[in-house]
C-alpha cells in the first residue's frame, strides 16, 4: 500500500481499502465508492433501511435502481457526472461488473470498516 492509500488520497483512482472503499470501472473510467455515514444515511433516505437492503440483496432481490442509488450515493466524486447517464453506464457494463463492489459495500454496511491488522 502507498502512503496515499494509507492517507486516504484517491487523485490515483485508487480505493483505500482500510476505509472500506471500492473500485467501480464503467466506461474505461475508474469510480472510488467510498461509504461514508453522510453517503450511507442519504442512501438510506431515498432507499429505506440499509439492513433491509441488504436482505433483498442476499436473497437476489435487489433492484437496479437501488443499486445505482447505493453507488451514487456512495461516490467519492461525482464531479462531472450525470446521475442519468451513471446509471446508464452501469447498465452498459453489465450487472457482472456493475455487481462486483456491491459485496465490499454492503460488507461495511454490516460489519463497519476494516481493522488494521
């Protein structure tokens, strides 16, 4: 890990792991997810309960509008994005790929960030 990465500078598009973050590709750009309280609580405003999403999530009932709510809601920048046109974008990629953070960020949901080792 990089000092940056342990200070928490994301100017690398790189996600810091010790504050749960995560990488999104969509459109051959690099997205940090980074679920802060701000971003899980205005999530939660438009979404309902957090845990309640994560139980339609286990039992592979989450929709795609939920999802791309969670990630924008979630996004360590959103300068020059469109929500529209982000949530296009996840569409584009494919829900394998449009998926493949989304068990780091209910992770943090459940359990809270990464401890040290």
């Amino acid at each position: 890990m990089t000092p940056e990465q342990v200070r928490g500078v994301t100017d690398d598009i790189s996600a810091n792991i010790w504050r749960g973050e995560a990488r999104l590709e969509l459109d051959e750009q690099s997205h940090v997810l980074r679920p802060s309280f701000a971003a899980l609580v205005a999530a939660e405003e438009e979404l309902g309960p957090l845990f309640a999403l994560v139980e339609r999530a286990a039992a592979g009932e989450l929709r795609l509008a939920e999802l791309a709510a969670l990630y924008w809601h979630c996004l360590a920048s959103r300068t020059g994005l469109d929500r529209a046109a982000f949530a296009e974008s996840l569409v584009a990629a494919g829900l394998a790929r449009a998926t493949k953070p989304l068990r780091g960020l209910l992770g943090q949901v459940l359990q809270g960030r990464a401890e040290a080792a």
